[in-house]
C-alpha cells in the first residue's frame, strides 16, 4: 500500500516537473517581458533625453539610429506581450533560408559586455576634457558604441523570442512572375 | 373553365415569378477588374490566358489562387488573388502594389493610394475615408509607415457600388516601405459564399 502511495506520488511529482519544463520552455513569460519592455523604455527615454542635447551631426545620428532599433525592440517585446494576453500563437516565419549564420548566444553576450565596455570608456574620457575636438571624437565613439550595443540588445531579444534574424537581401529571391499586361489605371480597374 | 381574366392574372403572375427568380440568382456576366468577369470559374479564367497558381495554405474565402499573365493589370500591381468561394465562381479579388520605399514617411505610397481613390470613386462612387494615425510612439513624419506596420495606424477608403464593395488601403510591408491593396468584392457572389460557407461549416460539425 505504501509502495504504491509512493510511486503514485513520484508519478505526479514528475508529470508536474515536466510540465514545468515545457511551460518554461514555451518562451519567455508576461513578467520576464514586462521587465524588458520597462528597461527598452528606460533605454529609450535616456536616447531621446541624449538626443535632445544635439542640433545635428553625426553623435544626434548615431543617437537617432539607437532610438530607432530600440524602438523596434520595444515594438516586437509589446506585440509578443499582446500575443500572450490575447492568446494568439505568434511565429514569425523565415520567407527564405537564413543567410547569417545561427547565432552563438554566449558570443551575443561578450559582444554585448564588449560594447558596453567600449561605451563606458569612451563616456569616461570624453568626461576628461571640457569641449574641442578630442572631446567631441570621444563622443562621436561612445554613440557608436551605445548604437552597437542596442543593435546586439535587439538580436538577443530576437533569440529569446524566437524570431529569425534578418536575412541579407537580393540573393538567391524568386524572380516574382508579372501579374500581367499593364495598363491605365482607369482601364485595369 | 377559367375566365379570360382570371387566365391573364394567372399568365402575369407566372411571368412576374420568372423575373423575381431571374432577378435573385446571383447575375454572372458583370465585369470585374483586370479584364476578368465576376462569376467566372477558374477554367474560364484560365481560358483568358491567366496562370493559376492555388495558395498553398487555407484560405478564409474558400479556393485562392495567385494569378499572372492577365490580361490588364496597374502598371505597380506587384500581385493580383483571386478567391472562387466553395462553388468555383469569383467573388472576391485582392491586388497589391510594389512596396515603394525606403520612404519611411510613406508619402510615395499615400500619393498613389490618393491617385487610386480617384480612379475608383470615378467607377464605384464617391468612397469613405478612415485615417487613424498614432499620436502616441510612432508619431514622427518619418515613422509613419512603422505606425501602420505596427497596427497603430490605419488608412483606407470604402467605396459602395450596387454590387461591388471596394478597400483601398495603404499597408506596411516592412519598416520603411508601403505598399497598396486593393479588394473588390462582388456583393451577389459574397451572399452566395457565406451562405455556402455556413454548409460547409454545418457540413463540417
């Protein structure tokens, strides 16, 4: 009686754990996203904040470029958070075979560490000087640096969520057949 | 024996019947665009020297087919669908432009989309236009095609004719290229299909 009590409640203990295993698995959860999606919005407002302090030049450019893959990180994050709370399955399906190579999530994290690094002593030395053009190259690095750094956010982002990585275009794309004979607008329709 | 009167009512009565059963089946023969003819079967088109090809996958308007070589189309139509409904008759076309870009402003595809409505309103009547834009992330001129991309922007015109409906629209087909898409849907053939569709759906239970 005792044995069988036993291996019933063995039997639950694993179903459960791999339950656990294939919810987990599933992707990221509401609050795992909810977490990025504040963060990609803290990054956004410092870029735009950033951004505000330039007229024009290659540093407001560079700034601009980071707002804008942040930005569309954040839109990915918000729709996959929609997806989940209207219960909609959604896959992003690759038109071709991917050209880039699979992405090694170890390399995407050094190459993060590296970026940030870069950033940081970049943001330390223009800190040295009170303006001139050593000043103003060190910032011009720092937003490159910052702009990579969003750019490997992004592609780390795409890996936790499954979606392909974008793949080069203009090589090995079908011919699209034409639809047919052109004519005026007025006669087509 | 009848009287002469009451044999002409009865002969009337059965002409008006024949007119109100011709007038209820769905009138084939009524042009379409692109130099097709709505009601035709997908051999007929085909006979126009159109290719088909079916779309892989299920369609939600019964049998789809990408069409080419037809006989007129825009000069920018990138691709021309064609949905035959459950009894092989169109009711139903789709075509969509190039994607014009990069113009993340979308302006090159919001000056052919208004070219467009004035074509159409000439052929289906004056149309009714939505423009919802986004005054809260993609707000900027120059995210305008993001904005629809992301569902929070839309831009269409209806337009209403006695048996076409029509919607033009501008849609994102990525980032910073917009495209347009036009469907026209044959109102007769339309009654036809969701009355089909809902034996088919009976059928499938």
């Amino acid at each position: 009686m005792k044995k069988t009590f036993v291996t019933i409640v063995a039997a639950v203990a694993l179903s459960a754990s791999v339950a656990a295993a294939v919810v987990h698995g599933a992707g990221p959860s509401t609050a795992e996203l909810d977490v990025e999606i504040a963060s990609i919005k803290t990054e956004i407002a410092a870029a735009d904040a950033q951004a505000a302090l330039y007229s024009g030049g290659l540093i407001l450019a560079q700034t601009q470029l980071r707002v804008t893959i942040l930005k569309n990180t954040l839109a990915m994050l918000e729709q996959k958070r929609a997806s989940f709370l209207r219960g909609i399955t959604l896959n992003y399906q690759e038109p071709t075979p991917r050209i880039s190579a699979p992405f090694d999530d170890a390399a995407a994290i050094s190459e993060l560490d590296k970026a940030r690094g870069d950033a940081k002593a970049t943001q330390r030395e223009a800190a040295m000087y009170s303006g001139g053009l050593i000043q103003t190259m060190a910032l011009v690095r720092e937003a490159t640096a910052k702009t990579t750094e969003a750019a490997i956010e992004q592609r780390i982002a795409f890996m936790k969520l499954g979606i392909p990585l974008p793949f080069l275009s203009g090589t090995n794309l079908p011919v699209p057949k034409s639809p047919g004979k052109t004519t005026s607008d007025k006669n087509a329709l | 024996m009848l009287s002469r009167r009451a044999a002409l009512a009865l002969a009337v009565a059965f002409l008006l019947s024949i007119l109100v059963a011709v007038a209820a089946e769905p009138d084939a023969g009524v042009s379409a665009p692109f130099g097709l003819t709505w009601g035709m079967s997908s051999e007929e088109v085909r006979k126009t020297g159109a290719q088909l090809t079916a779309n892989a996958g299920r369609s939600e308007f019964g049998a789809a087919f990408t069409a080419t070589d037809l006989s007129k189309v825009l000069s920018d139509t990138e691709s021309v669908f064609l949905f035959f409904g459950y009894k092989d008759k169109l009711w139903r076309i789709a075509a969509a432009g190039h994607p014009m870009g990069p113009n993340p402003s979308g302006s090159q595809a919001v000056s052919r989309y208004q070219e467009l409505a004035t074509v159409l309103s000439d052929r289906y009547g004056r149309g009714l236009e939505t423009d919802i834009r986004d005054r809260e992330m993609w707000k900027g001129p120059n995210e305008y095609v993001m904005s629809l991309r992301q569902g929070r922007a839309f831009r269409y015109t209806n337009f209403h004719s006695t048996n076409v409906d029509v919607e033009l629209s501008v849609r994102a087909a990525d980032s910073d290229k917009a495209y347009y898409l036009i469907l026209f849907q044959y109102g007769p053939g339309a009654r036809e299909f969701e009355a089909d569709k809902k034996v088919h759906e009976k059928d499938a239970l």
